[in-house]
C-alpha cells in the first residue's frame, strides 16, 4: 500500500508520462515543434486561472457542506485531522 504522501507523487509522475507521451504522439504525426510549444505555454499560463477557479469552487463547496453538516465535536472529543 502506498503511503499517505507517496501516492500524490506517483499520480503526478503517471500524469506527466502521460502529457509526454501525448506531446511525442503529436509530434509523431504532425513534426511541428512550433505548434507544441505555442500551445504548451497558453496551456501553462491557463493553469494559474484553472487553480483559482477549483480552489475557489471547492472552497465554496466546503463551507456550504460545513453549515448543513457542521463538525460533531463535543467535550473530550478531538478534531481528526
């Protein structure tokens, strides 16, 4: 079993095989390095906006969850986290 903080570098590593093997897909077919790397850095610059769209979705999403469930924590109980 992986450990707690070792499966997000295994995905991550898994998803940037993938991106590459996708970029020399590409380049297999078309031989356009130009057009890769015109796309990979809107690709990059788009990621800044995507972060703060998701974080400030699942935010959202947390704090509407925390007022209809709020946390059961009572006397002698202790945060899980």
């Amino acid at each position: 079993m992986l450990g707690p903080i070792r499966w997000p570098v295994l995905l991550g590593l898994i998803l940037l095989a993938a991106s590459v093997a996708v970029y020399s897909i590409h380049y297999a077919i078309f031989r356009d390095v130009h057009h890769i790397f015109i796309y990979m850095v809107g690709d990059i610059a788009f990621v800044f906006v995507e972060v703060l769209l998701v974080t400030l979705i699942i935010h959202r999403l947390l704090s509407e969850r925390e007022v209809v469930c709020p946390p059961k924590i009572g006397p002698g109980r202790k945060v899980p986290f």
